[in-house]
C-alpha cells in the first residue's frame, strides 16, 4: 500500500488534571518502518468493532470535512490539515481522556483506492537488551489500545456514490467519547454492521433452506461465505454481495444476488462485515445413534431450543423435506 503523506502529531498532557497542547510535527519520507506500522494500526483497526457512516450534508457541520477537501484540492498542504485537526482534538483529549500521545495521519493508496487514516497511539513499557547486553527499561507503541481510530475511503467519498465510507472505532466503555470523535468527522452513521450482517446471515440461511442442499452442501457454502466475509473484514473492506453470490454457487453466479433483491431483504449492494457476528455463524453438527443433526449457530435459542436438564434438543420448524418423509412413512 504505497504511502503519499504521513505525518505524526504529538498531543502532550503530562497529567489528568493539565491541559493538552500540541506538539506539531513534520511530514515522514517514505520508509519501511512507516509502512510497516501502518499495517500494524490497519490490523489492530479492523479488528475492533467499528461504526459506519458518511460526512453531514448540514453546512458547516464540522471543520474535518472541509480541511480535507482543501488538502485534496491543493490548497492546503497535509502538515497545515493534519495540524488543524490535531488543534480540534485536544477538546476530545481533555473532556474525555486522563492522556494524550502520538496522532498518527496517512494518506495512502491500496488498490485503486485512496484512504486517510487516523489514529491516537498509546505508549506501554516494556523491556530492551541494549548492545551491552544490558537489560533497558523502553516505551514502544500499545497498537492494541486503540481508542480513537477512523479511516475515509477517499475515493468513495469523493465518487459521492456511498453512505459508509467512514469508519470509525466504537468505544463500548466511551460513548460520549465515540460521539465527541464522530462531531469531530462530522459524520453521521450511515450503516449499522453488525444488523446489516445479521439480515445477510438470515437470508444465507433461508436461500440454503430453499435450495434443500444436502449437509455436505450446505456447510461447504457456509464456510465459503464466512472464509469471504472474514477475509473482507480483516482488509477493512466490505462484503459486496455480488460477489459473494458468485463465490456461493459458481453453477449460478446471480442466484444467490437475485434471491436476496426478490425477498427485499433491505441490504445494501456493499456491507461492512461485522466480525464478532460472523463469529457466531457457525453449524453445530453431531451424529449418534444413527440420528445426524446439524443446524446454523445462530439458530440457537430460536430455531432451535437445548434443554439442558433433559439433554434435548427443541427442533420449532422441522425442515419441509422430512416432514413429508415423516408423515408418508406414517400413512
């Protein structure tokens, strides 16, 4: 992912009760270490559960839009944009936050795709050998304490064609700092990922029903689908449904696309994959006795009931096909 600018801020607050003050910094040439610790941030960021939306339309909303439109025209440079916004989050800091530390900034290109990244970095202690052989005492980056990260698809953005090329960490245990953050953007949510991710699975899961793929079929497909949706996720990129049709039945590459447009399931054409929710689509799968059960891991607690002073399992709608078998055998 070749790098066009990077730059590091450092936002300075030497304990909770002192104001924060920024500490600009100069724009990095291009080295391996910058490439390498932006994959290292892009890592970390994906992994977390993130929000999703796009810049307000509302005039005057917030100076982040604007900034990066004038940086995108040439008419600022990315020192003098990345330096504004670092003078806008010392607030966040302040209101929010008992430190401050390193704010990392990237513009840089993946694919056809231009991005900018944004990331407030924290330092941990750790230990060094030093040339001696002496054991040091050393700060290096916590990149697994991310508590505010976003990324702009500049691309989609400015293609004006999306409503989800913000993303944007969700903080469980900050919400005033994750809106405080997103009033910054200027963004509003846009898409809900992991309900966008819920409704695919649930209709996965019917199309499966109704083409009655055997247990073999079926769980093929379903590790297609989580294999495609994991791998998008990790990249930060989002499911686009008709490739993933494509990817579910090679037999019939629209099937799967034309299933969902017909059933108006709601879905967007591109859905930010929630990772935590694909986690949970699994197939619980057992065979004893000459009895073979197997079930999406969703189902559970819907469609499917265990008892677990009986050690039983509570099927609420019995697939089509064995009823009918049932019920002939009975006649």
């Amino acid at each position: 992912m070749p790098i066009l600018h990077s730059i590091i801020h450092h936002l300075d607050k030497p304990d909770p009760g002192a104001p924060t003050t920024l500490r600009a910094g100069q724009k990095h040439a291009a080295t391996n270490a910058m490439d390498d610790l932006l994959a290292s941030v892009n890592d970390s960021f994906h992994a977390k559960p993130k929000a999703w939306g796009h810049f307000s339309d509302e005039a005057g909303s917030s100076a982040f839009p604007a900034g990066l439109h004038r940086y995108m025209e040439g008419d600022s440079d990315f020192a003098t944009f990345t330096a504004e916004i670092g003078e806008r989050l010392k607030t966040l800091i302040d209101d929010h936050l008992s430190v401050g530390g390193p704010v990392l900034f990237v513009h840089y290109r993946q694919g056809e795709a231009e991005y900018l990244s944004l990331a407030l970095l924290h330092h941990r202690s750790g230990f060094g050998i030093d040339d001696n052989l002496n054991v040091r005492t050393v700060h290096q980056l916590n990149l697994s304490q991310l508590t505010l990260a976003a990324r702009v698809d500049i691309t989609q953005w400015r293609g004006g064609t999306s409503k989800q090329y913000v993303s944007m960490i969700k903080d469980r245990g900050g919400k005033k700092l994750a809106e405080g953050f997103r009033d910054l953007l200027g963004c509003v949510e846009g898409v809900d990922s992991s309900g966008e991710t819920r409704t695919l699975l649930k209709a996965f899961s019917d199309y499966v029903e109704r083409e009655d793929y055997d247990e073999t079929q079926s769980r093929e497909k379903t590790d297609t689908l989580i294999d495609y949706a994991s791998s998008q996720a990790r990249r930060g990129e989002p499911i686009t449904l008709d490739e993933l049709s494509e990817l579910v039945d090679e037999q019939q590459p629209k099937a799967f696309y034309d299933y969902i447009r017909n059933k108006d399931y709601g879905l967007s054409p591109e859905i930010p994959a929630d990772r935590r929710t694909l986690q949970q689509f699994r197939r619980f799968t057992g065979r004893s006795g000459g009895v073979s059960i197997s079930f999406d891991s969703h189902l559970l607690g819907s469609g499917v009931e265990y008892d677990n002073e009986r050690d039983r399992l509570i099927i609420k709608q019995v697939p089509k096909q064995l009823r009918d078998q049932i019920k002939k055998r009975d006649e």
